[in-house]
C-alpha cells in the first residue's frame, strides 16, 4: 500500500499548528506550506493524495490554487477549510469539480477526520479504476494485435488454399474430390471436361456419372473398407480411364476421398 500524504495549506501557522496536532495519530503523513506557491512547489516533490486549503491566503486565493492542483494533479483529492463568508466562490468551485469537499472554520475534530479518510478512500478507488482501466486497455490493445495477426495468418492461409486450388484446377489429368457422403465435392477443369457428357453436377451421387462398380469401390473406401484394388480401370464416353481411390483421413476416421483419373 502506497504511503498517504496530507498537504495542509494556510497563511496562519497558528492553523496548521492546530491541524497537525488534531490529526497526528491519524494513519498519513501531514505536510504543511502557508503559500499557494509553495504548495504547487511541495506537489511537484512529494506525492499528494490529499490537499486541505484555506480560501483567504495572500498570494492566491484557495480555490485559484485548488484549479491549479486539479489541472496538474487531476486524482488528488481536494478540500477548502474557510469561513462561511467566501461560501459562494467555494460553491462555484465545487459545482466545477475543482473542489471535492468543504469544511468551515472552526471545524468540528471529529467531522475533520472523517472527512479526511473519506478523502484518501476516495483517492484510492481513483487510482483503482485508472490502473483497472489501463489495464483493459492493454488488454483490449493486445486483444486487438492478436486479431490483427490472426487475420493475417487466415489471408496467408486463405491465399495459400486460393494458390492449391489453382493447381488443382490446372492439373493435366482429371481429379475428382468426393465426399464422406459419397458426393461430388470438387473437380478440377480436365475432370469437369471429361465428365461432360454424362449427368455429373457437384453435388451429385456417385451412381449418377460413375460406372457402377466405380461407385461401389469408392463407397467401400469412404466407410473405411478396402476394395478389392484401390486401382481401377473402367470405360468412360469411349476413353478407358484407369483410377486410383485416394483417401483423406484423419485420426483413423475418412473424411472422404479423391478420385485421380488417367486416361489411356
């Protein structure tokens, strides 16, 4: 737990005297200055959390010297201990957020000390939703980096599947890309060229544009079986296409297959 520092500011010792002694046994450390300047000085040395100021000191009035604090020191917490006779300035620097709390002279001791905890209290929840808030932002920051890295690793793949693709479709011999279902998932151009004539569409059963005993083998194959040969030569709209049923499997488990064709 950081240290907690009081800064007293009042032109008159006599009131720092008494406030020192009012609140030495409490749990921070109490600094004084009897200027506005010299308090703008101590902030700039010694780590404030709380700042208790008279209104009524020579060279700036308190709530001008509060401004400054707040302009410099935003999480410090700020407090004017004055006269009821400046109550209307002291009201428009609380209505503008310059001042957090006000306290009259006299002070009541017990009222005096309660409202200081409440000070240093209210300064440690600042400081715990700034730190919180930063590091959401770090969070957020990182979080950000990782899509963006992600991103480009799906592009990278992306193009790298576009690049495969294209290689498929280029092959000089007919490539047909089947289903677990036993469907038609792919077929590179040489393929679609060579099944034209016959009722093939992607999507379509194997029976529909495959010979018979075609089908069967590659049915065999998907539901993990071997056929009697994973070569296969068969007729097809005048050519003999001689075959190879090449499985894509994972874990033991085929998730479909590929039909390379050549024909003869």
């Amino acid at each position: 737990m950081r240290d907690r520092v009081l800064l007293c500011v009042d032109d008159e010792v006599s009131v720092l005297r008494s406030l020192k002694r009012c609140l030495r046994k409490e749990a921070y450390q109490i600094v004084t200055a009897s200027r506005g300047a010299e308090g703008l000085a101590l902030l700039e040395t010694h780590p404030v959390q709380v700042v208790l100021s008279d209104q009524r000191m020579p060279d700036m009035v308190g709530t001008a010297f509060l401004q400054q604090v707040k302009e410099h020191y935003p999480d410090t917490v700020r407090v004017m201990l004055s006269g009821y006779a400046e109550v209307h300035a002291i009201l428009a620097s609380i209505n503008q957020g310059e001042i957090y709390r006000f306290l009259p002279k006299p002070w009541n001791e017990e009222e005096l000390k309660v409202t200081l905890r409440q000070c240093f209290d209210r300064y440690d929840l600042i400081r715990q939703n700034r730190e919180l808030i930063e590091q959401i932002q770090k969070k957020n920051e990182t979080l950000q980096c990782l899509n963006e890295t992600l991103e480009q690793l799906v592009e990278e793949r992306t193009q790298s599947l576009r690049f495969a693709q294209d290689i498929v479709e280029k092959l000089p011999y007919p490539v047909l890309g089947i289903s677990r279902e036993g469907f038609a998932a792919l077929a590179n151009e040489t393929a679609r060229h060579l099944l034209s004539s016959t009722s093939f569409f992607l999507g379509a059963d194997l029976d529909v544009f495959l010979p018979a005993g075609v089908a069967e083998a590659v049915t065999l194959r998907l539901n993990g079986k071997r056929p009697g040969c994973d070569k296969l030569t068969f007729p097809l709209n005048g050519h003999t296409i001689c075959s190879e049923i090449i499985p894509l499997s994972h874990r033991h488990t085929v998730r479909g297959c590929i039909l390379l064709m050549e024909v003869q």
